[in-house]
C-alpha cells in the first residue's frame, strides 16, 4: 500500500520487468476517486462517469428507493442523462495535489511542551494548514497522519458532491452468495455501481479517466490497484496490537452481533422493515467476518511471535546506540502505559463519546449540531478536528442531506444500543443516568426518537444557522439529551487526547525514527483511508490440497446457484435467469491477485500495464484479512469482478449498451502506453496552476 509520491518503481522492474513512469503514475492517481462513505473508486470515461462497488453505492441505492420503489431488489438504470438521480449526500475526492508539511506542524511544537501539549499544538497546526489551503484554493485540504506522526502531509481533493447514480444491479447479483460466501472465494459477484459526477448541473468533463480493456487479463499478468485503504496495524506496537486482541475486537464484535440480531428482529414485522434494514444487517455481517479474520491473525502464534521478534531487535538497536537511545528513549513503554490508560477509559469512550450507545442517525445529526455550535465559537485551532473550519462544507452536507429517516428503524437500534449502554456501564454511572434516568432503553428510545424534529432537514438548518442560541434554546428530545451529556463526553474524548492519542503519535514518530535511521523510509506507512497504489499478479492458489484457478465464469454463477437450490443467498435474479441463453458462459465474472488491500479498498480499479482497467476490488479471501497486521502473498488473495463479466452483464442482461458502449469508447486508438505518457504530459501542465494555489 505505497504512497504515490515514494512507489518503488524499481522493486516493480525488477520483480515483473516494468517501470510505470512519472506520467503514468500521475494520471492513474488522477484517474481515481475516494467516496467519502468509506469506499474507492475510479473515472471511467470523460463525461465523468465513475466506478465503484455495489456494497460502497448501496446507500444511495436504498436512500433513492422511496415511494414504493424498491431499487436494492429491482437494480436501477438510467437510459439517458435525464434519468440519472442524484445521491442525498455523497462526496467523492479527487487527490491533485500532495505537499510534505512536517516541518510545518512540528514548527508548532515547544521543547518545553509536555506530550499532551505537544498534541494539542500539532492538531492545531494542522487545522490552520488545511484552513490556509482550503481558502486559497477552494479545495478539500487534509494534514494525513504518517508514521505515527514522524511524517505530515497535505492531501488536496477537488471535490464532487452533485454525484448521480447511473447503473446498479439487484442486490442478488451483486450480493450472490450473501454472508457465507462474503470473505470466501469462489466467488461469483456483480458488486458493481456507476455514478456520474455533475459540475454546474452538466457531466463533469474528466482528462483522467481509465480506459476499458478490450481483452481483459491473464493469469500471472502485472496488475495494479489504487485505492484508499482504511486502516491497517503493520507498524503498531505489541501493546498495540495486544489491546486490539484483548479489548477492542472482542467489544466490537459482541456488539456487531447483538445488532444484528435486533434488526434481523426489527425485519420479521414488515416487508418494509426487511427493506430498510437490509443494508445495516450486510454492513454488520460484513464487520463481524472482518473482525473475525483479524483477530485470527492476533491470535496466530507464529505471526505474533514474528512481531515481538522485530520489535525485540529494534529495541536492541536503540539501546546499543547511546546516543540515538539518549535521542528515542523507551517509546514503546510509554505506548504501552498508554494502552493501559485506553483500557480503562475504553468503555465509557466508546458508549458516550464515540456513540455505541446511541445506534442512530438523528442521534448523531444531534451531536453534530451541538457540538458544531460551540465549536465554531473557538478559534480554528483549537477546535476539535472534526469540525474545524476546512471541514464544515462536508459536514453540512451530511447534516442537511435529503435522505429518508425511518422512525421505526430508529427507534430499534437506538432501543438496543441504549440498553447494551446501561448493561456494560451500569445505570449508576453519571452519564447513563442523565439519559435513563431509571427507565428502559426501549422508553427512553421511545421517547427521543417519537419527540424529536431533527428528521425535517429545515429544523436542522434552523439549528445550525442559529449557532449556540438555538441550541441552548431548543427543546427538541435529542438535543437537549446531547447538549445534557455533552461535558462528560467531552472530559473522556480530552483524557484520550492527551494520554492515548498524543502519546501514540509521539512515540510512534520516535519508533518511526528509530526503525527507518539505517534504511530510509523503504516501509509504506499505515493505511489512513488515503491514496495507495499496491501491485501483484493474477493468480489462483492451493486450499486444504485443492488448486483454486484465478478465475470464476458466469457459467459457474448458474452452476453455484443451482448446486444450492437457486434459493436466497443464492438465488439469481429473473434477469440473469432470462438471459442464460444470450450469455456467454466462459465470460470471467471474478478473479484473484496478489495485490495488497484491506478495508476501504472496496471499489477500487484493476488495472493492467497500460493503464486499462480490467476490474475492480470487491473482497478479499477469509486468509487476507491478517494482511490488517502482516502481508503474505502465499494463499490469501485480492478479489476483484472481471472487467470481461461486466461488460457482458451490461450488455445480455441489463441491456445497459449505451453505458457499454460509453466505457469501450475510453479505450484509446493507439497504443496504451503511449496514450498515457501524452495525457501524463498534458496533466502536469494543466495540474501546475490547481496544484500551485
């Protein structure tokens, strides 16, 4: 997972006999997208006309499936321009620009500062960076943590948020398989989605865009995938990681499954219910396989055992060295006296100040306009990062987003998180208290959600506008709740801002001194949910004895729903049923790499030498998910949709020709490298001025 800005070109020449140039690196990154709602995607033609999977675009699915309509079930195509409905609230971010500004944040830093100072001052910094480069450019300015903080870097986004959804398929298709085939392969999918994104109400024009592969990808074949992995531990300490295998992922998933379980629940009483907590039960079922798989490798021996090794000969380093251990001292002591603290402020974060204990969009919506409205009365720099000034226009376009509230649902998760809040805190702390206040989690739920008027979108803007008099005015159920437990959620979120995460980043920048003084920075950093660019080959593997071939056909979707009966999760939908005859069976539908993913990669392009995509990162194998701590390319596998299946899709099933059509007229006439080097080219001389601002 490489920085765009220190790839290795020369471990890809030697290893597979290419060296992507500067130019092709440079519209490849152009070329891809971030969807703010955790997933990548990609341009795939000029008329800005973008990719991603179906699990990344199904919230706008379902938040565009009102009146009846049901667009999860029926999949949805726009024939024309016209048609193309525009998402409530999705923002997708295109990096132009990159600019290392370490110097900049740790010039905030005093030598007299103590460690909880020193992270105040640099997330202040920070603030005014983004700030001063938000106003100058009118771009989303991010500082990107790297290295635990030994590293600071400004990412600059021109950003989309008029994003009109084009084509998605049934969820049956795109979901074939449901939860037991999710993390597995075989696999079977059309997790696909195309959106347009729209500038002044026209189609964006885009220079970088990924051209279609006529003839797709070979076994043993160099492929690419840029993407924006969310968060990975490969750096972390043991303490770090023995905290996350003792505390945080067994919290977590016990959570998880209790709400499945209430919305499975929840979904019994209606067919609408089932409808509107369809894609909260997948986002669940697909936590929980996740969780599972990482805790599988904190629970490995011998990859534990791996980690304590190099972390003992580091340490080894540092102390033989009298001068660079007078310089690092003990960081990883004072990491895991951190962790110590975590553990003990753990619970009352996660439920209070973190929100587990209150499982809610309106709830949510309250705390954004609490805490926005005493935020924005504090200077820029000391605000709290979420709400300082660079990032106000995405969070009011979440706070004022259009789409459908279901009461009912709601009140469900809010009824379930409220009383897992008062059984793992117990009703005698303060702040359970001031919600309960001796009553079920069910009346309380009741009571907020029936009470409130935070789902009217002009409500909240009332709120908003009108700043901390409003809300200290406002007797809506929510914000008064909010604004009662606001001080205590506050106190635990400072606790863990100075004794956790200022000591993570401190420390963690001197194990980054300490481990890179000899060799340079020649380890990627941690994922941060920002660009990286990974490479491997197409290739299947050996399970338990069996060879599994890189490739699934469209063929085997039909075999694979009928060896279960073609019932739910694997029942195809009428439409590829009625088609089987037009199709061609031998069509690749999904395949594996080698390539390196986790979490946030989902939507991701395939690419291929010449910069074609050939698909697109929808999973990876149940043996990939120890990838969050450590990369092996032995069994565990990158899985991606077959660019060759969706055109086939689009076309026999869909009848999509016009959206087909749109994604091979991308393919360029002459040669694809070449064709890269000349956009490349072009790209830099109209990059220098957005890039310069």
């Amino acid at each position: 997972m490489w920085l765009y800005n220190a790839f290795p070109k020369d471990r890809v020449k030697a290893k597979y006999g290419f060296e992507p140039s500067q130019e092709w690196l440079d519209h490849l990154r152009l070329s891809s997208v971030r969807f703010n709602n955790g997933g990548s995607g990609s341009f795939v033609s000029p008329d800005g006309l973008t990719f991603t999977n179906h699990h990344v675009g199904a919230a706008c699915v379902e938040e565009l499936s009102t009146g009846g309509k049901d667009f999860m079930k029926t999949g949805f195509l726009a024939r024309t321009r016209a048609q193309e409905v525009k998402c409530p609230d999705l923002e997708l971010n295109q990096l132009v620009g990159i600019e290392d500004v370490t110097a900049k944040v740790n010039t905030a830093v005093k030598p007299e500062m103590s460690t909880a100072e020193a992270g105040q001052a640099q997330r202040g910094a920070m603030s005014g960076i983004e700030k001063d480069c938000a106003t100058a450019t009118g771009l989303r300015c991010d500082v990107v943590t790297l290295y635990s903080g030994e590293v600071y870097h400004l990412y600059k986004y021109k950003k989309y948020t008029d994003v009109r959804l084009v084509f998605a398929p049934e969820f049956e298709a795109a979901f074939f398989g449901g939860d037991p085939d999710n993390f597995t392969y075989p696999r079977y999918d059309l997790d696909v989605t195309f959106f347009r994104v729209y500038e002044d109400g026209k189609p964006a024009h885009t220079d970088h865009y990924l051209p279609w592969s006529h003839t797709g990808v070979k076994d043993g074949e160099l492929v690419f995938v840029s993407g924006h992995p969310g968060s990975t531990g490969r750096l972390r300490t043991l303490a770090q990681l023995e905290f996350l295998r003792n505390v945080d992922y067994p919290a977590r998933l016990a959570s998880y499954k209790r709400r499945i379980a209430a919305l499975k629940k929840f979904s019994v009483d209606a067919a609408e219910n089932t409808r509107i907590a369809k894609e909260d039960i997948f986002g669940y079922e697909n936590s929980v396989k996740a969780i599972t798989g990482y805790l599988g490798g904190l629970n490995d021996a011998q990859l534990m055992a791996k980690r304590a090794e190099e972390e003992a000969k580091l340490k080894e380093a540092v102390a033989s060295n009298a001068e660079r251990k007078a310089e690092i001292g003990d960081p990883w002591g004072e990491i895991a006296k951190a962790m110590q603290t975590y553990n003990e402020n753990y619970l009352i974060l996660s439920y209070i100040e973190r929100q587990r204990g209150f499982d809610s969009k309106l709830a949510r919506i309250a705390r954004d306009l609490v805490r926005v409205a005493a935020e924005k009365t504090k200077p820029n720099d000391q605000r709290l990062r979420e709400y300082r000034d660079s990032n106000l226009a995405s969070l009011e376009q979440r706070l004022f987003s259009t789409a459908p509230i279901y009461k009912a649902l709601e009140v469900a998760t809010l009824t379930d998180s409220l009383t897992q809040m008062d059984e793992e805190l117990s009703s005698d702390t303060e702040s359970v208290m001031k919600v309960l206040n001796f009553k079920t989690g069910q009346e309380v739920a009741e009571e907020l959600i029936d009470g409130t008027k935070l789902q009217d979108v002009a409500v909240r803007k009332q709120l908003y506008e009108g700043g901390e008099a409003a809300i200290q005015a406002s007797t809506d159920p929510l914000i008064v709740m909010m604004r009662e437990i606001d001080p205590d959620a506050r106190d635990v979120r400072k606790r863990y801002d100075d004794q956790v995460d200022a000591v993570e980043r401190r420390a963690g920048a001197k194990i980054a001194r300490a481990r890179f003084s000899a060799s340079g920075f020649t380890e990627p950093p941690d994922a941060t949910f920002t660009l990286r660019l990974s490479y491997g080959a197409v290739k299947g593997y050996a399970e338990n004895g069996k060879n599994i071939p890189a490739f699934t056909t469209m063929g085997g979707a039909f075999e694979h729903a009928a060896a279960h009966g073609n019932k739910p999760p694997y029942q195809l939908p009428a439409s590829w049923m009625k088609s089987k005859a037009k199709l061609n069976l031998a069509t690749p539908l999904n395949l594996v790499s080698t390539v390196d993913i986790i979490g946030g990669n989902s939507g991701s392009p395939t690419v291929n030498k010449a910069g074609e995509l050939v698909g697109i990162i929808f999973d990876g194998n149940i043996q990939s998910l120890p990838w969050n701590f450590a990369y092996s390319d032995q069994v565990a596998r990158a899985v991606s949709v077959d660019s060759r299946g969706i055109q086939e899709a689009l076309r026999k099933i869909y009848g999509a020709t016009a959206l087909a059509d749109e994604l091979m007229g991308g393919s360029p006439p002459a040669s694809a490298s070449e064709h890269k080097m000349q956009g490349g080219k072009q790209a830099e001389s109209r990059q220098a001025a957005p890039m310069s601002h």
